[in-house]
C-alpha cells in the first residue's frame, strides 16, 4: 500500500491528527503516484469511469483517488486519469450489488472490496459484505430482505 503526493497541507494535517503515522505499515512517498509507478502498470479507480474492472491484476498498481468533494469537484479523479493518459475503470458495482445512495465510496471501502474480492473472488460478495447497510445494498436480483424479486416480464420500463 503507497501513500503519494504526500507534502504540504495533507502531510501537516497527517502529522497533527494521526501523530503515529510513520509505524503505519505503508510506503509514503512525497512524489506523485506519476513518478513512483510506471504509467502502464496504473489502473486509476473513479467511479466516473465508462471502463469496468473485472479482474484485479496484481501487476498493477490501483489508484484510490481520496479527498475529493464529489459535490464540488464531479469527474475530477476522471479527468485526471484521462488527462494523464492512464488507465481508468470503475469498479463493477452494478453489475451485482444495488445501492439506494450514490456509488461514490470512501477510499477504506473501496480498499476493503479489493481486499475481499482478492480473498474471496466474489464480487457481489465482496459488496455485500463491506458496503455499510445505511447505503441500502441488496444483491442484484434481491430486494433489501434478502427475497429473491419476481420479475414481471409483461412490464416495458
């Protein structure tokens, strides 16, 4: 796990709030993410992304974009990857979980689907079991209970 663009104001609030975070068990570096990593090894997760993750490559080094106002700053981690010519996707949300809130995450839940799809190679479980329940997650063919929904074939939506 690296820690980039580690300078200026994100390192000064760093080292007033979390004061032991040099025993953290990551790689901090003040360079840009550009600069520690080869361009074609980067994978820049944004939910703005028409590009769909299916598989972690573990050659790759995933970008977590972090402290971003989404309300303020929509598509900015987008534009960056696109900008620096990287590799963009999203992660496939969608395809197995439904989500009553936005799918914008926090960089720790994203980090910990990684970590259980990795684990698990289960992406619908690797949703379901870290999205917090507040953002109102049930599988894709299920309603909130956990019942399967009935599909009514007749209905044009």
């Amino acid at each position: 796990l690296y820690l980039t663009g580690f300078g200026g104001n994100i390192q000064a609030i760093t080292e007033e709030v979390y004061k032991e975070y040099k025993n953290w068990d990551i790689h901090i570096k003040n360079e840009g993410y550009l600069d520690v990593f080869k361009r074609d090894d980067i994978v820049y997760l944004t939910s703005d992304s028409e590009n769909v993750l299916e598989e972690i490559d573990l050659s790759k080094a995933y970008i977590i974009g972090g402290l971003v106002d989404h309300n303020h700053h929509k598509g900015l981690c987008h534009r960056i990857a696109v900008e620096n010519h990287v590799t963009h996707a999203q992660l496939p949300i969608k395809n197995f979980v439904k989500l009553q809130s936005r799918t914008v995450l926090t960089v720790n839940h994203v980090f910990e689907i990684m970590l259980k799809y990795l684990e698990t190679k289960d992406w619908q479980r690797s949703f379901y079991d870290v999205i917090p329940k507040r953002k109102g997650v049930s599988m894709v063919g299920m309603d909130n209970e956990g019942c399967e929904e009935q599909v009514d074939e007749n209905v044009v939506e």
